[in-house]
C-alpha cells in the first residue's frame, strides 16, 4: 500500500488543522497538556505499552500523571505529553483527509488515557466519537462533532 511522504512543516501544518478541529469539550482537556512531534517511536517506546517492536509501532504516547492518579500534592510540575509519530502515521495514510483523520483518533485515544480510562472505557467512547467539528476562524474550537 502506497504511504503519504510529507515534510515535517507540511505534517505539523495538519496536526495544526486536527488540533483546530477538536470540538470546545475536548480542547478544554487538553489544557497543561504539550503536544509534539516525533519522527519514530523508540523501541523503549513501544515496549513501556506492552508491545513488541519487531511487530507493532505507535501513532502517538502519552506521557505524564493521569487524572485519576493525582493526589492532594500534586503540583508545580512540567505539563503533560502526548507525543504523535510522524513516520508511522505517514505508513499508514494514503490521504490528507486519513492523515487528518487518524492524527484526530490518535489525539482522542491519547487524550483517554489522559483521563485514566481503562480499556474497555476508552473502547466505549472511541466507538462512541463521531468525530471533529470544522475548524473556526482564529483556530478555537468548534462544538460540533459530526
């Protein structure tokens, strides 16, 4: 299958546009949280998940404290991450349109962990996202999710 080859400017452009999409309630959850960009996933990476890196890759990781784990002393730490590889979310999209579309699941699923769901919680509310709005003049968020 043939795979998208774009600059690193071209590609942080369309990871702009997904962030531009992301409709109020969810923009609002990503507050304190840094989102960058990365080539590749090490195999550190993707083993800290449980998979192994001769067979499987990342689109994206998130690293930091979820909500569900900070306590009363949590505080004056550095923001959270969710970190999106570029080489293999370019492998696995033939379109901007599927680029654009798997960088917004991969931010939502990134987003579930974030907020300390299980598995079975965030395949419930992946199954139940019906997607991001269009993005609004001035790049805030747009409410709507169809």
């Amino acid at each position: 299958m043939p795979h998208m080859d774009l600059s690193p400017d071209a590609f942080d452009a369309i990871v702009a546009d997904a962030l531009d999409r992301v409709p109020l309630p969810f923009a609002q959850l990503l507050d304190n949280i840094v989102i960058q960009v990365r080539d590749a996933p090490t195999r550190e990476m993707i083993e800290s998940v449980g998979l192994d890196p001769s067979h499987h890759t990342l689109f994206g990781l998130y690293t930091g404290v979820a909500l569900d784990r900070r306590g009363e002393a949590y505080g004056n730490v550095l923001p959270d991450v969710v970190l999106l590889f570029r080489r293999p979310l370019l492998a696995a999209c033939t379109s901007r349109a599927t680029l654009l579309r798997q960088i917004q699941l991969t931010l939502l699923h990134e987003l579930g962990h974030h907020l300390g769901f299980d598995d079975e919680q965030m395949r419930a509310w992946e199954d139940a996202f019906s997607g991001f709005g269009e993005p609004i003049p001035g790049g805030q968020a747009g409410p709507d999710y169809s």
